[in-house]
C-alpha cells in the first residue's frame, strides 16, 4: 500500500516531465510550479492524495485491525494470551498510527525525491510570495507531512471502532473509506456550516498555512484538538465495545 | 468481573466531557475588567486620537449579503477576473500587518493559496500565488502618506475632540449613536459605538463599531441588516499583538517565475492640468448622480452609459440580477441596484419600491 502511495508523485512527476508547460491556475494547485522546482512534485501529490488516497490507505489500515483477526479467526488466540483486550486495542491502534505517520512522509519524500531527480531543485516560493532555501523547504515538507499524519489520526480512530464492530474487515475497511468521503462531502455544502467545524476532514486541505511567510500554526493547532476529540471519543467507543464484546472467532 | 455497562462508561464520559468544553468554550466571554464609562463623542474621541501605527494581527471577515456565493471546490482554482469580487462573498481571513504610515501587509488567506498586498516605502506589491503574478507599483515620493490608509492621520488638522464633534454633528440628525455593553474582540476589552438609522426605509438595521478600550483601535465593524439575523457584513479582529512586527514582513522581492506587471501610478501635477481638466469636468456635469432623499434612505442615480458594456461584468451582471418591472434588479442584504431598461442605473441602501418610485421621478 505504501508502494501504491508512493506510485502518486512518480506519476505526476513522470507526466508533467513528459508534457508540456502546464498554465498557471490550471490542475491541482502548485502543479505549474513542478517544471521549476521538483521539490513542488511532494507537496502536489500531497494535495492530490488527501481527499481520497490517503484515506483510502488509511481506511483499509485500520479497518482491518480487530476486524482482520476476527475474520481469519486469529482474534481469540490473541486473547487467549494474558495481555489483556486493553491492551491489544491500544497496540492495534499503535500500529494503525505508526502507518497513518508513514503514509504522508513517503508520499512526501518520494515527490521530493523523483522530483529533485527529473527536475531542477531551488529556492522554493512560498504562498506569499517569499522564498526560501531548499533545506527550510524540506522543513516545511516534513511539517505538512506531520500535519497530515494527525488529520488523519481521528479517521483511523474511526476505522478502529468499526472495526469492533464487526467480524468483516472488508465491511469495516468499506464503512471508515465511505465516512471519509461523507465528511468530505458534507464539508463542502455552505449549507451546513455550522456542521463543518466539526468534520474530521475539515482542516485536512489547510495544510497550505505552513507554507505561508510568516508560518500560520492556528489550524495547526485546530487540527489537533479537533483530531486528539476524535481520538478520544472513538477510543473510548472502541473500548467499550471490545471489552464488552463476546468474542467468538 | 465489573458490570457490562460499567465498560461503556468512558464512550459516555468522553463526548460529555468534550461536549461541556465546546459548549463552555463558545459561551459569550463577558468583558471581565469593564470599561469605565463614555458617551459617544468621547469614544469617538478616543477613535480620533488614536496612534497605533504598528501591529500585526488577524482579521476575519463574513458577509452575509445575500449574493450569490461563488462556488469553491476544494483544491481546485477559480476564474481570476473573479478573484477580487469573491471578497465580498463568503467568509475570509486575513493577516495584517502595520508600521508606521509607510510599512503595511495584508494576506489573505485562501485555501492553499494567498493573496498580497505589501506596502514598503513607496514600493507597493500585489501577489496572487494561484496564478503567481505580481504587480509593482511605485507611488510618487512627495504623496508620502497614503490618504486612504490611516483615515485620522497625521496630516489632518482638527484636533481629535473636534473631529469627533463634527462627526457626531454630520451623522446625529438621521442616526441614534450609543454606546452599547462592552465587547470582547481579540482578547480585548472595547466599547461599542451603535448606529442605527432612525429612518424606517433604509435597509441598514445598524452598524456596530468595536473601539479598542485602551488605544482608541477600531478592532471590528458590523453591519446588521434590516429582518435578518446574522451581520451582513462583519469584519473584526481574532487575534491583535500591538508592536512592531518583524521587519522582513515588509520586505518583498518577485518570486522568481512570477510574471510582473507594473502598474503606472499618475503623477499628481498641479498647475498644468488644470487647462486640461475643464473640459472633462463640463461633459460630467450631466451625466453626474442624482441623489434623491437624504441620510440614510437617499437613493442615487446615474445617469445611462455610466456603467460601460463591460464584456465580463455584463455576463456576470445578467447571472446575479432578477428581472423586475422596468429593469434588473441586483439585491443585496444592503444595497438595491436597479439598472433600469433605459440605461440609467439607480442605486440605494432602500427598498426596491422607492428605487422604482425615484426612477420613475424623472
């Protein structure tokens, strides 16, 4: 899976290398700024792959945790084991994020990897309109990489309570994929606006606030406690649910 | 073993928890340390006085006008001949920058893009980073101060007191100025200066005005209008350090790969073209607005042909307006434009009847 991330910037190096000049406003954002500084190809497969790839990674990751060993029938030997469900739950999760920070760190250093192979490396603008160095750039990448790894903290926490739910782990995988896309979606109606402060996808594109001179940490800073909310209630609801669940596979 | 639903009580705690801090946290904060009390010409005084040339802060702005709101999808880019009309739509934020008269910044921030507007010395520099252009203007050496940017400067003469009595006197007659309870903007303790139209007819229901408490700072502005809950226009501070910000804010070179325009400032002559200007002061004369009614309910006419067949804003004009008797109508939460058949366009913060009624006056 992380393989197939990584495949998300190669294929957009690979394709703006081969065609022409892209325009300006044109395509995701950033895309007409890869042909003068690879280090653009991370950040754009980064925006690329928020909305659905990222999710989608995710989504299977932690869906498939308890889900997983129930559906192989592996669940209660693990709990045969004296190590207690507790603790089997917050290992699951551990795992999930261990994966949640991996994903957008290879997506990131991948792009700025195959994009400083095919195209050449400078000082990089920033949204400003200021530039700086390559080595602060490289900063900036791995903080947006590490801003999105907790955007998508809440949405494993998610695919972890699903995945109690149920014995399926494609039905779990299916369910957290699917919640993330609804969120998206309900996050985009000006309708329910007093709803979009409360999404778990609702910071996950301001990620651009790190590229701006000076850096803007406030949605940062929301992201967080608006994932660290998520982690914790669906933690919780996922505590309740394993330990009080008869486990029969 | 412990009861089964005893298991479940943290999934019960945790939103209960998070629910009693979201509602504790969106609790109007009361202003702790109250203000001591003004009327509103001392207050205005205070506005008047006021020096804070340097600051760094974050606006945010929302409207509610009733315009049509332009769509946004997410990542994606928009049409740039409509980037500057998306303002009035929609909420922004904005980071402002200020030192002194000559230094000033303001970013406002999009979703993965920004656009910039940067004053330094004389050097002026706008910067959109969706299509990465910038524009370069170089304002004329002797214009120093910027008459539109610090309104009770330096080079005003009246003294504070007496602007605040002057203004107070231009605006009294159709308008309640009071103060109301004091507010909490950006942290800030303020008072708040409340107009309200004493005309019945005029759209405008009132307008707020957050003065800084301790610097006299306009910190917001709010418009509310008439049968409508939410401010039609707000716009006030979420966070304000007063001190001079970091110097290289002000500092702006193009970005390499940016196209740059540079826009030409007029020179400001004054014995020369005075010959010139007579001839183009007579041919205004009749195609000067009309204004009809006073204060607050005066309706504006513009005679035909003043707004040109503009290729875009025609196209744009046809999509926002509603065909009425006589015209096309653009309305707004706060202002109604009626471009009627025969050119002429009337304009007015009035109800479409009495734009109908003053256009049909003549």
């Amino acid at each position: 899976m992380l393989c197939a991330l990584a495949a998300i910037p190669i294929l957009i190096a690979v394709a703006v290398r081969v065609s022409s000049a892209v325009p300006p406003g044109r395509g995701p954002a950033f895309l007409d700024r890869i042909a003068q500084n690879g280090l653009f190809v991370g950040v754009t497969a980064m925006v690329v792959s928020v909305p659905l790839f990222l999710p989608l990674t995710v989504g299977v990751v932690a869906g498939d945790t308890i889900a997983g060993e129930a559906g192989q029938g592996t669940l209660r030997y693990l709990l045969v084991a004296p190590a207690g469900r507790t603790r089997l739950l917050i290992i699951k999760y551990a795992g999930a994020a261990v994966f949640v920070v991996v994903a957008p760190l290879v997506v990131a250093l991948t792009g700025a990897g195959i994009g400083a192979a095919l195209f050449p490396v400078g000082p990089v603008t920033l949204l400003s309109g200021d530039t700086i160095g390559t080595g602060e750039a490289m900063i900036r990448l791995l903080l947006i990489a590490a801003y999105l790894a907790v955007s998508l903290l809440g949405l494993s926490a998610i695919g972890l309570f699903i995945s109690t739910l149920t014995d399926v782990p494609v039905g779990a995988m299916a369910a957290t994929v699917v919640l993330s896309v609804v969120a998206q979606v309900l996050d985009a109606l000006p309708q329910l606006e007093w709803l979009h402060p409360w999404l778990f996808s609702h910071y996950w594109l301001d990620f651009g606030d790190l590229l701006r001179q000076p850096v803007s940490w406030d949605s940062f800073a929301a992201n967080a406690l608006l994932q660290g909310g998520y982690v914790a209630v669906f933690g919780a609801l996922a505590y309740g649910r394993f330990i009080t669940k008869d486990v029969l596979s | 073993m412990t009861p089964k639903w005893l298991r479940w009580l943290p999934a019960v705690a945790v939103p209960a928890v998070i629910a009693a801090g979201a509602l504790a946290g969106s609790l109007p904060a009361s202003a702790g340390d109250p203000l001591p009390p003004k009327t509103p010409e001392q207050v205005l005084q205070l506005i008047a006085q006021h020096s804070e040339p340097a600051l760094s802060g974050t606006l945010e702005q929302s409207s509610e006008l009733g315009l049509p709101e332009l769509p946004k999808t997410g990542a994606g880019s928009d049409a740039s001949g409509t980037a500057w009309l998306e303002l009035l739509t929609g909420p922004h934020t904005a980071r402002i920058y200020r030192d002194g008269p000559d230094n000033a910044r303001i970013q406002v921030m999009d979703r993965l893009a920004e656009r910039n507007a940067i004053r330094h010395g004389n050097d002026v520099w706008f910067y959109n980073s969706k299509d990465n252009t910038a524009a370069h203007a170089q304002l004329p050496a002797d214009d120093a101060g910027d008459p539109g940017r610090h309104s009770a400067g330096s080079d005003i003469t009246a003294t504070p007191d007496q602007l605040a009595a002057m203004l107070l006197a231009k605006i009294e007659p159709g308008t309640d100025v009071a103060v109301g309870a004091d507010v909490q903007v950006a942290g800030r303790a303020a008072y708040n200066l409340v107009l309200t139209p004493k005309s019945d007819a005029t759209l405008v229901g009132s307008i707020a005005v957050a003065v800084d408490g301790q610097t006299g700072l306009p910190l917001g502005v709010e418009i509310n209008a008439r049968g409508q809950s939410d401010p039609a226009f707000r716009v006030a501070y979420t966070s304000l350090t007063l001190g001079a910000p970091d110097a290289s804010v002000f500092a702006f070179t193009p970005p390499p790969g940016a196209t740059v325009e540079e826009i030409p400032v007029k020179e400001h002559k004054h014995g020369n073209d005075a010959g010139n200007a007579t001839a183009p002061a007579a041919r205004d004369s009749n195609r000067k607005p009309a204004v009809t009614g006073s204060g607050w309910d005066s309706v504006v006419e513009f005679p035909a042909g003043t707004a040109g067949p503009a290729s875009d804003a025609t196209a744009l004009l046809e999509q926002a307006t509603v065909p009425v008797q006589g015209g096309r109508l653009l309305s707004t939460a706060l202002v109604n434009v009626l471009v009627l058949d025969d050119g002429r366009v009337v304009a007015g913060s009035v109800p479409l009847e009495r734009l109908q009624a003053a256009a049909a006056q003549k």
